[in-house]
C-alpha cells in the first residue's frame, strides 16, 4: 500500500498548485482584463497568458495524478470523472483534495 500513499502525495501536490494557480488567474487576472482592461498589453498580458498556459500544463499534471489515484482507488467513473474535473473549477481541487484524502486514509487504515 505504500504506492497508494506516494500516488496519495502527487495527487495533493497537484491539486494544490493547480488550484492556487487557477484560483488567482480567475480571482486576480480575470477581473483585471474584463473590469479593467488591465491585462490587454504589455507586463499583465504576457503573465496573464503564461499564467493561463501554465495552468493548462499543470492541469494535464493534475489528471495524470488524479487517475493513477482514482485507478488505485478504483473510484467509479462518476467520481473520477468528478475528481478530474475539479481542477477546472475555482477553488474545487482542494475540496477533491479532502475526499480523496480522507478515501486514502480510510483504505490505508483499513488494510493495517
């Protein structure tokens, strides 16, 4: 069970960059270009673009992680679908973090 705690760890990792990334593009940057029109040249444009090409690469990161956790798990396709998804939502991925955290802790407690 020790590969379920190490695919446990890149999971969190994950969700948490891929969260606090998203979660300050949509938070910060998405305000500024379409109350303000802040980010439509110059510095803020090129952070507000490598910010989102950023998040897309460690999104792609986030699913790698979140199926080798959900295959382990042997989640149901709803709830893998689910996990999945968080990572496009504001805010979501550290709500997945949590259920599949506790998941993984339950299971790992179980088996000792």
């Amino acid at each position: 069970m020790s590969g379920l705690s190490g695919a446990l760890l890149r999971f969190r990792i994950m969700a948490w960059i891929t969260g606090v990334l998203l979660a300050v593009m949509s938070v910060i940057f998405l305000p500024l270009k379409y109350g303000f029109g802040l980010t439509d040249e110059g510095i803020l444009a090129t952070i507000y673009a490598l910010g989102w090409q950023a998040h897309g690469w460690l999104y792609v990161l986030y699913v790698a992680t979140g199926l080798d956790i959900s295959f382990r798990m042997r989640f149901s396709v709803v709830r893998t679908v689910a996990v999945l998804l968080a990572g496009t939502i504001p805010f979501a991925s550290f709500f997945a973090d949590h259920y599949v955290t506790r998941s993984v802790r339950a299971r790992l407690a179980a088996t000792t």
